[in-house]
C-alpha cells in the first residue's frame, strides 16, 4: 500500500510541484524520505515488547498533551490552510495529532486492562478511561482538528464496548458526545459551511462545494476501468489536494471503479489482519493489553481510510483526514507504519501477564 501511494503521490503531484516549486519531483522526493524514516520506525517498534507501551503510555499521554499545548503558542505551532496543526523541529514539520490519536489508543488500552474488572462502576468503568483523553482532545479541538477528536473518541467508544462496559453508561455517553459534536458544529460557522455543502455541493459550485465537486466528476470520469495511470485531469489545478487528502479520487479517475474497488479490498484485508492478530492475543496467550492497543491501531487506522473515502464521494462532510499509507503526508506516514510495528510486535510475542496483575 505504500509503494502504490508512493505511485499515486507521484501521479498527482508531479505539475502541481512543478507549477508551485520548479521541481515536478519535490513532494514524491519528500515522501520518499518518510517512507524510508517510515520503514525504520516500523523496524523499531516492531522489536519493542509491545507490553512496555503500556508501562509509557501515562508518561506518553502527558508528554503529547504539552507538545500539543506548544502547537497553540505563536511563534513555536504553525499555521496552514486556517489550522494550527504543526510543529517544526530542526527543520522537519511534523503533525502532533497524528503521535495524540496513537498514544490515546495506547492510553484507553491501558486503563481497560487496569479496570477490566471494573467496567461496570460508572467512575471506574466511563471515567477512568476516558477523562485523562480529554485534555488531549480538548488541545485537538482548539486547533482546530474536528477530524482526529471525533476518529479517537469513536475507536475509544468502540474498544469500550468490547472491553464490556455498560451499554447504559457507554450509550448515554455516546449521546452526551454526540449532542457536544452537534453543539461544536452549529456555533462553528465553518463547520456549518462544510455540513450544509455536504448537503447540497451544487448550492456553491465555484466556492465551498467546488472541492467536492471536481472529486465526484473524478470519480465519475474514471468509469470502470479509469482514464490510465497519470492521465488523469482533476489533477491539473481543478482538484485542490489531489495528492493529499483527494488522492482517493485520483485513483478513481485514473485507475476507475477496478482501483477503488481494489484499493477497498485492501483496506478491508488490513482490518480483517489486524483484529485477527488482536484476536489471538487474547486467545491464544490471555493477552488483554496487545487485544485492545491491537484492536484500536487497526480501527483507527481503518476508519480513518473509510471516512477518507466516504468523503472524496461525497458521503460525508469534509474531515481533513488524509487516506492512510497512501496520501502525501509525512507525519502521518512515519506513525503509521511505527504503529503497524506495534502490530507486529503483537504478533510475535510470547505469553505476559505482569501489567494485569498490578
């Protein structure tokens, strides 16, 4: 999947990098490089006992709510496109909230193993895991990233689930959260903009509604079996992002229904492999942490790929969530593959028990 995104990446930004830098190759250079620190990442965490995240997932949590804290201070976060989302350190610009959704996957794994007996107290079984994430969601929101907070808290709900909590407590709190999104949404007004173009695109064609536009007459262009690898025509300045977050319909335009259809089955195959590895775990060596930090990895990650998609056709407002493994990102890139090396390391491992004895 990330050879094809490097491929993709290429196609759709080869005149556009050329237009804006003089260099057709600068972004595929770019995204090169993230994939080999990408590799090296997985390399990493996959020979880390995966039962030390949950030794450094409270430490990590706290380190992550101050890194986010700094993206809110001008001058150290910066700015692009209306959203302080980003950092630079010594050059290199990295993404905070992409390290937040992992280590809160990391985090709820934690506390449901350290309350698994528990879940059904409503301060041990609701509070317990979630009210140390929302400072850290409260920090992704402010950026603002509506995007990440609403992806983390519904794998957090998801796992919780599971994990066995409740369904009064879950549900009233998935109500609770739902009614808080609501609220965000119509005191927002470019949230509101986004929701009523999802609505109806076709109400401004050449302003709000453009992006989704242009990505639905790219997916309708590529018909069945597309318009050929780089031929496509969104690309060429109609359709904004097309390496990035619309690189989905690039693939649909290019390589048609038989890419999307293939680049779906793999998506689909990663979650099946991923909860599959989870399943074991807790099968086969009675493993509750490597369940749930497994489960939530190919979950978040899943979803993400699936809310990306449902966006680029038009079937959900725009998120600002790049398609995992495949859009042009770096940060997003380089904590991907580090997480699938968790997944790995699940994989591999032997028999534990010390974290549900404390």
């Amino acid at each position: 999947m990330v050879c094809f995104g490097l491929l993709m990446v290429y196609s759709a930004s080869y005149i556009f990098a050329e237009e804006r830098t003089g260099d057709g190759y600068t972004y595929i250079k770019k995204q090169l490089f993230y994939a080999f620190l990408g590799g090296l990442a997985l390399i990493f965490s996959s020979r880390i006992p995966h039962q030390k995240w949950y030794q450094w997932s409270k430490l990590l949590l706290f380190l992550v709510i101050g890194i986010l804290i700094l993206v809110m201070i001008p001058g150290v976060g910066l700015k692009s496109g209306g959203a302080q989302r980003w950092i630079s350190l010594a050059g290199i610009r990295f993404q905070p909230a992409e390290i937040a959704k992992l280590v809160g996957v990391m985090f709820v794994a934690r506390q449901l193993v350290r309350h698994q007996k528990e879940l059904h107290d409503f301060r041990k079984g609701i509070i317990a895991p979630v009210a140390m994430l929302l400072p850290m969601m409260a920090l992704l929101l402010m950026q603002p990233d509506f995007g990440s907070t609403v992806l983390l808290a519904g794998t957090t709900f998801i796992l919780m689930f599971v994990a066995g909590v409740r369904a009064l407590y879950l549900f009233g709190g998935l109500f609770g959260g739902l009614g808080a999104a609501a609220l965000l949404i119509v005191t927002s007004p470019y949230r509101m903009a986004r929701v009523m173009t999802f609505i109806d695109p076709w109400r401004d064609p050449a302003g709000k509604g453009f992006q989704v536009i242009q990505s639905m007459l790219g997916l309708s262009n590529g018909s069945l079996m597309g318009q050929g690898l780089g031929n496509g025509k969104e690309k060429l300045f109609f359709l904004p992002e097309a390496h990035n977050d619309f690189i989905f319909a690039v693939i649909g335009e290019e390589l048609g229904f038989v890419g999307v259809a293939a680049v779906i089955a793999a998506y689909i195959f990663f979650i099946y492999r991923g909860l599959k590895i989870s399943w074991n775990a807790l099968q086969l060596r009675q493993d509750r942490f490597g369940f749930y930090m497994g489960s939530g990895i190919s979950l978040i990650l899943g979803l993400q790929a699936f809310i990306n998609m449902a966006v680029v056709m038009g079937l959900l407002p725009t998120k600002g969530l790049t398609l995992p493994f495949i859009s042009y990102g770096g940060s997003a890139l380089t904590l991907n593959l580090f997480a699938i090396g968790i997944l790995y390391s699940i994989s591999k491992s032997n028999r534990g028990h010390f974290y549900e004895s404390e």
